[in-house]
C-alpha cells in the first residue's frame, strides 16, 4: 500500500493538482471557535480509528510525533513522513467572496453532496451536513492563514469528523488510473513526435525561428460597442488592425468562462505584427446570482457563443466598407477562430463541430452523473435543454449547425468535446484544425477532452500540440489592471510565459498556411519545428497522426475516471477535499 501510495504522490506531485490537495490540507492551526472537530475518525468496516487533530497539528508545526500518533508511525516510512509534513505545511489564500460564489453554484452544491457523503458526522447524511461543511470552508477561507484543512475543523460544528475509508479509497483508486492513463497516452504522443521529428521535412527551419519576434507592421487598436438587439447581447469588441495596404484575413480569439478579451492580448498584438488583422469579442459574463445562488445562466450559451462571432463579423462586413478607420482593409472570407476552453468549444463549432444530443443523452443518465467525478459532464448536460426529449428522440431534429463558412481553419486550447461533440460531432469537421492539450490540466482533462477526441477527427489536415507540464491556465495572459478575476496561484499556472511563446510561435503558420493560403508555412506545421522551438522548463509535441488503438484506454469506458472541468477556478480546489483527506487517512493507517 506504502509504494501504491508513494506512486499515486508522485504523480500528483507533477501534477498542478497536487496544489489542489494541499490547499485544504495545511491547516493545522489553533482556533478559538467554541465548537471545532477535535478527531477524524475513520471507518473501514466494522473499524473505526480515531486521529486526534491535536496530534497532526503538533507534527505540522515542530515535525514531532506524540505518543496518539506513535502507534502508527512504524506503519510509514520516514520519506513519507517528511512529505506528508510538507504537505500539511502549505497554504493557499483565496477570497470569501469567490468562496462562496462557487459554493452556490450548481457545480458546488453537486460537490458539496457527493464530499458530505464522505466528510460527515456520527450522525446520518443530511442537507444540514451540507450547509455545515459549505459554511466551514466559507468561514475557513476567512482565517489569516488562509483556506486548510485544520482551519476548516475548527469552523465544523462538530467535535468529530468521520470518513468512510471504503469510499474513499475507491476514489483514490479513480485517480490513480486516470493518471496512469493520462500518463500512458502522453508518452505515446511523445514518441509518436519523436518518430515525427525524425522522419519528417529537413526544411532549414532559421527563416521561421525569427518569427517568433515581432515584425515592424505596426496596428491599431480599435475598440467597438456591438449590440445584437435580436440577443439582447452586449458585445464590446477589441479589433487589432495592422497598417496594410491590401485586405487582411481576419482572426477571432474567444475567451473562457470567467475570462475576457484582455487576457488574449498578447497574441493579438504577436498576430497583428505579422499583418494579420485580430479580433477579440467580450462575451457576456455566463453566471447570474440572486440569493447567493449562482448558475450557468442557460444552455442558449452553447449557442450563442458561436452566434457572438457570426454577429461580429457581419458587422465589420458593413465596417469594413462604410467606417473610413478599416477602408476595406479586412478580407472577412479568409476568418481563422481561435479560442481556450470553452472558447476552444465555440472555435470548434464555428468550425463545423456538431452537438452531439445522443452522446449526451447517453453520458447525462442519472445514474451516471450521480456517481460521477467529471464536473464537465454538468456543464456540458445543459445542452440537453436546446431540444425537448421528443425532438431528441426523433433523429432527424439532432442537428444544430452553428458553422460559418468563412471560418477556413481553427485552433482549439484546452477545449471541452468529449459528450457536448463527441465522435459524430467532431467528425462533422472538414476546416483544418488544431488542437492544444496541457498533461497536467485538472480542468479539462488532456485524455478525455483532447488526445482521444483528436483520434476521432477524420480531417487529414490536423495537429495535436502536447504542453507537457502545462495546465489549463498556462496560455492566459495577464488581465487588465482592476480586473476582477481570480488571480491564481503560480504553481496552478506553470510556466506561462514560455506556454505563450509557443502559441505565438505555433498558431502563425498555422494560421498562415490556412487562412492566408501561404503555403511555405506548410514545412513548419511539424514535429521537427516543435522540436526546435521546444524549451525544457516546458516540454513540447507535436503530432499529425493518432490512431485510437495506440492510446490504451478508451472514453466510452472511462467516462466517469475524468478529473473535473469547473466553471470558477475555485471548484478546481474544492473538489479536492476528499482527495485531501484521502493524504492523512491513508499515511496514518498505512
């Protein structure tokens, strides 16, 4: 169990979700709350083992073993000691307010229950159980230390805390083959590269390598106020046009949930220094709150994400031949999207990717989400409400096209496909596409979102680019000062600076090749430019080719082993509370 344990650590340790597991561990601090959990108890059959908190709060601080935790000690190795120590020794500082916001929402309230079930009193699983560990993490977050575990007993209205070790274990053993097939299948993407490299284009690549550095076309900045009345949609729309003399393709970047156009910058300003004309919409925030209660407004949002772009750009068709600023600089037939998250949806659907009801249906069966794990399914499920059951049911009323035509290629970061697309929906894409995965995204989980539904796509002009210690957030760039998004902790981001040069070194020539219809970019579109460009503070592949025997699982069959896609970066560590204590129980008892 000592060496299963020390593998599944390992992994998560290279994983930005061992950061997850240790924000809600390190609590072990005194608190002068009257009524505070002074045990964890923990039941495996007809076992029950009570840890004292004292007794881990006095090994957190002094590293010192007393003589309740004495018993257990020749049970664990002293390696392991040490890491569980730094474990509990680490904190992480996060906002009541975003606290709170997710755990109102429906994603919360579904985690919030299924972790009661595990994190409870003596007494049975109630909707109180709920609200008392909701309110305790709540108040935790509020502590000077920041949100741990030890902070969040001291604000349980309960002596004790027990946890059902069966259960537990069982989720820890999701997790354990989730990372060891998230592992397998990244390592044959890596060889596949490899092979790539080796055997591909011996194209001299210097010529490409300074395109990394910006040119001297110089843009400006243009910023619009769009309003579709027929939506009720408020668009405010960034436009980076370069100074040109002929009519410029025209790329869209769509941003993720909680995000906006600011954090795209970056490659808007990169793109435009090579004559490319930019756009960069502001969708309408996708949570409303009354009562503290927050929710994915509705599912229209899977459409109107793709209509935002189709809107925008009819509109810098009539810009662009009445506004003197563009003159009829834009050519608006030769439109690249590229988005991250659920941005990376609406690229793919402005690409030609169908929703896939049946998939859905199939994946949102009760049961299956009662038991599952994958936050993403929720979201994704809501798109179950665009069409009644009876239309569903019917097979020729399974289509929704949201395509545009102008659309000539897509680059897809981080995307969610696996039920909102899957296989048929994916396969409905005809444009060239590229899809950009991280191995160590929590959010959007490189195996089920990317690597596989990449083995889907029929396309003979695709790419699969691996960020190999990127995470979900790595790409983002910095928002505009006075935003009020989540500022993240740096190790959940990576090393987003270099994750950065490599979208700007990549999504030029491809979308160059695509959308300018420049085919000496052609050579660069490979491995061995990948390899080129590739820095070892963040490795990088780059395949053309994936078949799905290659990868050893396969999604129909995993679907419930994702990590979770959470729509507020606070669900990222949430979820984790159950795993976290999976640490303590399973290093004291084994």
């Amino acid at each position: 169990m000592n060496s299963l344990f020390g593998t599944w650590t390992s992994r998560l340790r290279k994983n930005s979700l061992l950061l997850v597991l240790s924000i809600l561990l390190p609590i072990f601090g005194i608190s002068n709350t009257v009524m505070a959990a002074e045990k964890i108890y923990v039941s495996y059959s007809i076992l029950e083992i009570p840890i004292p908190v004292i007794s881990l709060e006095k090994f957190t601080k002094t590293g010192n073993i007393d003589q309740e935790l004495a018993g257990y000690q020749d049970y664990i190795a002293p390696q392991q000691l040490q890491k569980l120590r730094e474990i509990l020794l680490r904190s992480i500082k996060i906002s009541p307010a975003v606290a709170t916001q997710f755990l109102y929402t429906e994603q919360g309230e579904f985690l919030l229950h299924r972790l009661a079930k595990l994190i409870k009193n003596k007494s049975a699983y109630t909707e109180t159980a709920v609200n008392d560990l909701r309110n305790a993490i709540i108040f935790a977050s509020k502590e000077p230390g920041g949100l741990t575990f030890l902070n969040i007993l001291s604000h349980y209205p309960s002596i004790s805390i027990h946890v059902d070790l069966a259960n537990s274990l069982e989720i820890a053993g999701e997790l354990e083959n989730l990372i060891t097939e998230t592992n397998q299948a990244i390592a044959t993407i890596q060889e596949l590269s490899k092979i790539e490299s080796a055997t591909g284009s011996k194209t001299n690549l210097s010529q490409l390598l300074s395109l990394q550095k910006p040119k001297k076309v110089t843009s400006k900045n243009i910023r619009l106020d769009f309003f579709d009345a027929t939506r009720n949609r408020s668009l405010l729309t960034d436009v980076y046009l370069p100074n040109v003399q002929h009519p410029t393709p025209v790329i869209v970047i769509s941003h993720g949930l909680g995000l906006n156009s600011s954090n795209f910058h970056y490659l808007a300003k990169h793109l435009a220094s090579q004559g490319l004309a930019v756009v960069l919409p502001n969708h309408p925030q996708l949570f409303t709150s009354h009562n503290h209660n927050s929710k994915f407004k509705e599912a229209k949002e899977f459409i109107n994400r793709p209509l935002d772009i189709k809107y925008i750009l009819d509109q810098l068709e009539n810009y662009n031949q009445s506004n003197p600023q563009f003159q009829d600089k834009l050519n608006l037939q030769q439109v690249g999207v590229m988005g991250q998250s659920f941005g990376g949806y609406t690229a793919l659907a402005l690409a030609g990717a169908k929703i896939n009801f049946q998939q859905l249906d199939q994946d949102c069966h009760p049961d299956r989400l009662q038991n599952t794990w994958n936050m993403s399914l929720l979201l994704q499920c809501r798109a179950l409400e665009l069409l009644p059951k009876s239309q569903r049911e019917d097979n020729s009323n399974l289509s929704i096209d949201l395509q545009d035509e102008r659309v000539k290629a897509a680059i897809a970061i981080n995307p969610i496909t696996s039920s909102i697309f899957g296989k048929s929906g994916l396969n409905q894409i005809q444009t060239p596409v590229m899809f950009i995965s991280s191995s160590e995204d929590t959010v959007a989980p490189a195996l089920y979102e990317q690597i596989i539904p990449f083995s889907w796509l029929n396309n003979p002009d695709k790419y699969l680019v691996m960020l190999i210690g990127g995470t979900h957030f790595s790409t983002i760039g910095n928002s505009q000062p006075g935003s009020k998004q989540i500022s993240l902790p740096a190790d959940m981001v990576g090393n987003a600076s270099q994750a950065r040069t490599y979208i700007n070194a990549l999504s030029l020539p491809f979308f160059q090749t695509y959308v300018s219809r420049k085919p000496e970019y052609i050579p660069y579109l490979n491995a061995g430019y990948a390899a080129n460009i590739a820095d070892k503070s963040l490795g990088l592949s780059f395949i053309q080719s994936l078949k799905n025997p290659q990868l050893v699982p396969t999604l129909d069959n995993n679907i419930q082993k994702q990590l979770p896609f959470t729509i507020i970066e606070f669900g990222y560590w949430i979820l984790a509370i159950a795993v976290s204590l999976l640490h303590i129980i399973i290093f004291v008892m084994f």
